[in-house]
C-alpha cells in the first residue's frame, strides 16, 4: 500500500510517518472490531483483557499522534495567529475548511474512536460493578 500511495503521489522515498499514516489506514477500520471482540466476550475481570486494550490502543495513539500531531500544532497556530484555512486564499478562490489535513483526519477516524470509545465505557461500568459487587460479598 505504502508503495502504491507514493508512486501514485510521484514520490520514490517515503518518511516514517507516511509508513506509519499507511498503517493506520488499515488499522483504524479493525480498530473497534477488535475491542468490541475482547470486552464483549471475555471475563469482565480478565486482567490479560487490559493488557491487550492497553497495548493495542497505545500502539494506534502513539502512531496517531506521530502522523498528526504537526498537522494540529500548525491548525492551532493558524488559528493563534489569525490565519485559518477559511482566510487562506489559493489563486483567487478561499481554501475551504474541509480541505485541511486536521479536518480530513477528524472526519476519517473521529466515528471510529467514539466506537471504541462507547465500547470501552460499558466494559468498564461492567467492571465498576463487579468490583462493588465483589466487595458487598467480602463485607
């Protein structure tokens, strides 16, 4: 894909970043599959469960913040300085919002955090109820 992506961009080398976008492009569609998957049918208290959600979405934020975060600094100092997109002019037509990297990015992968997102919030009310009842039983 990594190789596919560039040459149809022109390019013959690629940096870390452009790897690590490619891989996020696959990832991030299996990303709440693989959640619902592991809290949905495991033991609430199973300890190896956090292991794996923790090590998973670790690896998809680091990779995240990697690709995107110098698109946010610079959307955020656009915005500090007063030089948003929509002030932007390209030719003699205004750039569009939507045009930017940290708009296309957010509009790609925001439903797909907010599902991981709902899915881990139940697994640990599931948890928090566990555990009270588990102390109730103790006492």
């Amino acid at each position: 894909a990594l190789m596919i992506h560039n040459n149809a961009k022109g390019n013959t080398m690629w940096t870390y970043s452009d790897l690590l976008e490619d891989r996020l492009q696959v990832m991030m569609p299996l990303l709440p599959g693989f959640v619902v998957s592991l809290v949905n049918h495991t033991n609430v208290s199973n300890l190896r469960v956090l292991s794996i959600l923790e090590e998973m979405l670790g690896a998809v934020s680091g990779s995240f913040n990697q690709v995107f975060d110098q698109w946010v600094q610079n959307h955020l100092q656009q915005l500090l300085t007063g030089n948003s997109w929509t002030r932007k002019v390209v030719g003699h037509q205004r750039m569009n919002p939507q045009d930017s990297p940290v708009w296309k990015a957010a509009m790609e992968f925001a439903p797909l955090f907010i599902t991981v997102i709902a899915w881990l919030e139940k697994y640990l009310r599931s948890m928090q109820k566990e555990v009270k009842k588990n102390s109730k039983e103790k006492n």
